[in-house]
C-alpha cells in the first residue's frame, strides 16, 4: 500500500543519513518528495529520482525557507509533509561547557534548533489554511542525557523536544489538525554517528562511541540503520497516525534501557 499516496513532503537534510533515507521511503509510499539540503547527494538518474524533487536550502536562514516554502506551494498547491531532519553535531573535541566557543554553541544551535523552528513556522502557514497536515522534527536521546562533550547538541535536541510539543499545540487550535511529533534516534550507523566516533578518536579517550562493539554489544538490539528511524517517521508522516500528535517516540534499540 502507499499510505503517502499523492502527498507533499518536505524533507531537509534529505541529502544523507536518516533524511535520505526518509525520502527513499516517502517515495517508495507514493509521496512527491522535495529533499532539501545544501546540496544533492543523489545521482543523476532520472530514474531513481521519480518522485523526489531538490531545492537547495540553507535551514539557518529565514529568508531561504520563505522562498522554499512559497516556491513548494506554488508549484504543488501545498504541504501535507515535513521533516526537519537536518542537523550537525558539532564540535566534540573541544565542544565541553568549559571550551567550547561562543560561535560553535550557535552554530549547532542555528542548524539543529533554529532550522527547526522556522520550518515549523513557514510550513504552519501553508497547512493551517488548509486545516491539517503532519510535522516531524529529528530529536535525539542525546536532549534526555547530559551531553558532557557535546553541550551544544544536547541542549540543540531538548529544545527541539519542546518546540516540537508548542507546535503540536499551536497546530491544534480553530479546529486545525496540523499535528507534530518528535522522533529520538540513538546509536544510528549515519555519518554523524562516525563524525563523533572520529572526533573522539582524536581525543586519544576511550569513550562509549570509541569502543565502538562493546558500545553496540550494549544495546539490546544493537546499532540501527537509517531506515528503521525513516519508518517510524513515515508512520507520524501518514494518516495511521491521525490521532497522535505532541508526542516523543523513541527509536534506539533499547539503548536507553541499560544507558
């Protein structure tokens, strides 16, 4: 079945890891898929692209989502779909409160958080006038746990949590039902995941993300793939999921059973 059949899906970050694999299976569910990114990972192959349009995008910047957004409405008369999944980790070598910088606690903060906002914001525009639509914000279980070499991107993923719940509220009101709910990856094996393996190898530190299979031997169900945060995503994203909106769901194998 397509349980996206004929909707309208903005992904960001649709370029790599969890956000590419979201529009794979957008596609694959009968959704029109625009990825937008810095720029395009994807092949040039018409073939394997049906279905999935690109718009570059910075997400830290608001005059970027304005023409994004107005531009996906003119050409498909609306937004039932988005997905922030667009994110970076920062600094993890010298990204502790005690070194890290001024201009890297906003960097990750304007990418992870304010990226996020002005996503909900422009696209909450387009689906209030037409009174629903789904929203899906990439969290992380790291906004549940101090982040001691990371301060920035935990504080970046538990605001997300929270804004994610204003919106879903906002989203709720003069009868509207525009829902928005948050996804917690954990151990996921993208390119962030690694960018952090080998900032830490760099340190020279043994860490949970250096020793990387007795790390992995300690999640129940050990590491997991992209696509099995693009499924829960695609279910939020879909009809199924009408009745669910402010929600936090976690997708880490288990991992926050024995943390």
């Amino acid at each position: 079945m397509e349980k996206l059949k004929d909707k309208v899906a903005i992904v960001t970050g649709g370029a790599n890891g969890i956000g590419a694999a979201t529009a794979r299976m957008f596609v694959n569910e009968g959704a029109r898929v625009i990825v937008c990114d810095l720029r395009d990972s994807a092949p040039a192959d018409h073939a394997s692209n049906q279905g999935r349009d690109f718009m570059a995008l910075d997400v830290t910047s608001e005059d970027a989502w304005k023409k994004t957004v107005a531009a996906v409405e003119e050409k498909y008369g609306g937004i039932d779909i988005l997905v922030n999944a667009a994110g970076i980790v920062g600094d993890v070598v010298n990204g502790a409160l005690d070194k890290m910088t001024l201009s890297d606690w906003r960097k990750v903060l304007s990418v992870n958080l304010d990226g996020t906002f002005l996503g909900c914001r422009e696209v909450m525009r387009v689906m209030a006038k037409r009174g629903h639509g789904s929203i899906v914000n990439v969290s992380s279980v790291g906004g549940y746990y101090p982040t001691l070499q990371n301060a920035a991107y935990g504080a970046s993923k538990g605001a997300v949590t929270q804004l994610t719940k204003t919106v879903a509220q906002f989203g709720s009101q003069n009868g509207n039902r525009v829902r928005c709910n948050s996804v917690h990856p954990g151990q996921i094996a993208t390119g962030m995941l690694q960018s952090i393996r080998d900032q830490k190898q760099m340190r020279s530190e043994e860490s949970e993300y250096t020793r990387h299979p007795s790390s992995v031997n300690r999640i129940p169900l050990g590491e997991g793939k992209p696509e099995d945060v693009a499924n829960l995503i695609a279910f939020l994203a879909s009809d199924d999921a009408g009745y669910v909106t402010g929600a936090e769901f976690t997708v880490d194998g288990g991992w926050r059973l024995v943390r």
